[in-house]
C-alpha cells in the first residue's frame, strides 16, 4: 500500500510538473501571436528588448527618459547611428522608442542585437494615415508615412510626460540629459529651435525660398490661411528636433488638431509649393504658430544637408554644436554630404550587409 501511495504521489508530481511547462508554453504562444497581430492603430508595441544588457559596464540612472526616433527600411542605419551618438554621449536613462513598418521589425531587431541601446520597436499602422494625404499618385509616391509619427508620440507614449522626438539624419554630441530638461512654458505643449535667431539662420538654403519663416511653408493666397489671422513673415521652427509636454499635448488635443489640418490639406492644398516635400511641417506650424517654448539653438545645428553646408560653419563650431542635423537633400551616409566622418564615428555596421553608407573613395578604388 505504501509503495502504490508513493508511486501515485509521483505520478501526481509528472502530472502537475506537465501542466506547468504547457502553459507556459501556452503564454509564450500567446505572446508571439499578439506580437505578428497587425491590427492595430496607429502602433504597437513590442516587447523591451533587454537581453544583451547585461554585461554593459555603464551604470544608467535617473529617470526613463523617452526618446522616439523613426526608422524606414532604406534609413535603418540611420536611426541606429543617432541612437548609439546618443548613447555613447550620455549616463542618462535613455530608452528609444522606435516608430517602424512591420516589414522592417527583423531587419531592425537583428541589428539591435549588436548593440547595448534600451529599446521599444512600435509598429506604424498606416490605416491611421487614411483620408490625412492626398490621394493624387503623383503625391502619394513622394510621401513618406514615418514622417507623421511625430504627430502622435501620446498614442505611443501613453504613460509618459515628457519625451524627445528626433529625426534619424543627426548626429548627438551632447548629453541627452540637457535637452530632455528644457524648461517649456506653461500652456506650451512643444519645445523647438526657431529659424531666424539660431545659428542655422546665417544663410538662407538654395532654391527653397524663404525658409525662416511661414510663407516658405503655407499658401497665404489660400482662403483658409487668411483666415488664421498668422503673419506670413511669421519666424518658422524645425520639427525634427523637439521635446514635448505631452500632459499638455493631450490637454490641448495637438494630435487631433494636426490632423484636421492634414485632412484640410488632402482637400484643399494648402501648402506652399516653394518647399514641395515638407508636409509635416506645415501643419505644426498652424497648431504651435506663437504658442511654443525654444530650445537651444546648439541642440538643432541644421541645414548640414543642403548646397554649401561646409562654407556655413566653422570646424571650431561643428565640433561644439550639441545636435547636428542633415536636414536637406545630402545625408551623411551619402555620396556627397560634409561631415559624414562624424557620422561614421558612431555608425555601428549592418550584420546583414544591406545597409552600407556610400563613400566617394570607396568608388574610386
């Protein structure tokens, strides 16, 4: 009688012991199906991708500090060079929230496994862009979705107060840390460098016009522009770089409040033709036109990607700039651009070999 006791206390044992490693298989299941679920709007978020931080040697402290970054197939290496500038710059909490497609989420995982950068992947769902851009071809093939991800950093960012947003064409010389506390204006639900008083403004950009300032972005013949009441001669901002009150985004509804001038513009075409490929810019101009606080203007060095960009700064100055930025037509990695060696101080290789920045002496050998 004894031995049978044991013998069904063993059994009983298997049996519990089975059921426990099912269902946690059960969960992991469950967990990889809701991660390829595509359904959903505008993102979702995959899980932290934590295992290889194990044996980094710098100790992080402080807050999380939020910083949303975008990261388009072809752009990849991009985004993952001004993530490790700012890491390597920084102790601070940093955690990269990083606005992707689904077809870019291997791609973008393989390469973060080479790297020690805290991180959230966020899928795009383009589904949120619907009836926001023009449905003229010719337009559509010109616009680029990642680019409206700045407009809804809430919806990714649902628990947070406060976050950085960045374009992926810069370089971070800073501390992160600085930027993340700048002081923004009560009732101000942005922070962003202004075009006239920075140190960007010493020159105007080759055929793009009057770029300092909002005729350069919005039709003012426009009948829904007059109406506005905003001067034309009004100083522009540059939304690549900025930090954000997102208590006060939601409060005041910013992200609604740009769609409604994305829809208008589908519609209306409202923008200026003088700069034909900005259309996020446009709409942030109306939403935060006087009612937005100012970074400093070293932490938006701009206009490094346009005609002459090496005749505008001295070395002395691009060496203290805290933030470079390649905005305009010739990036870092490409065949043309100045500076690109402080790009590729911090360029971290693809393992995959897709991404490969071009280089004029690469050519010629």
């Amino acid at each position: 009688m004894t031995v049978r006791r044991v013998n069904v206390a063993i059994l009983v044992l298997l049996l519990v012991a089975f059921l426990i490693i099912l269902h946690r298989n059960l969960l992991n299941l469950n967990d990889f199906l809701k991660q390829e679920n595509q359904d959903t709007a505008p993102g979702m978020v995959l899980p932290f991708e934590t295992d290889f931080l194990s044996d980094h040697e710098v100790i992080r402290s402080g807050d999380e500090i939020p910083v949303v970054i975008t990261a388009p197939e072809e752009r990849l290496g991009a985004a993952v060079t001004a993530m490790n500038s700012i890491h390597r710059n920084s102790k601070a909490n940093v955690v990269f929230n990083i606005v992707t497609l689904n077809e870019s989420v291997v791609h973008l995982r393989t390469w973060l496994s080479k790297t020690d950068l805290k991180h959230k992947i966020i899928i795009f769902d383009l589904k949120i862009l619907a009836g926001k851009i023009s449905s003229d071809p010719q337009k559509l093939e010109a616009v680029k979705p990642l680019t409206f991800a700045r407009f809804f950093l809430p919806v990714f960012l649902p628990d947070a107060e406060k976050a950085i947003y960045l374009d992926d064409d810069v370089i971070v010389q800073g501390d992160i840390q600085e930027l993340f506390d700048t002081s923004i204006k009560l009732g101000h639900a942005a922070a962003f460098s202004e075009d006239c008083d920075s140190a960007s403004s010493k020159g105007i950009v080759r055929g793009a016009g009057n770029q300092n300032s909002y005729i350069g972005f919005l039709d003012f013949k426009k009948e829904a522009i007059k109406k506005l009441g905003m001067k034309a001669n009004t100083c522009s901002f540059n939304p690549g770089v900025f930090v954000a009150n997102l208590t006060e985004w939601k409060q005041q509804n910013i992200t609604r409040q740009l769609e409604i001038w994305m829809e208008r513009n589908a519609k209306e075409d409202l923008y200026s033709k003088t700069l034909a490929d900005s259309i996020t810019t446009p709409p942030m101009l109306i939403v935060f036109y006087k009612t937005h606080s100012n970074i400093d203007p070293l932490w938006n060095v701009r206009h490094l990607g346009a005609t002459g960009a090496g005749n505008r700064y001295s070395p002395q100055f691009v060496k203290a700039a805290k933030l470079l930025h390649w905005n305009g037509h010739y990036k870092p990695w490409g065949r043309s651009s100045t500076y690109s060696d402080i790009w590729d101080k911090w360029y971290i290789p693809d393992p995959t070999g897709k991404f490969h920045p071009i280089r004029r002496h690469a050519e010629e050998k």
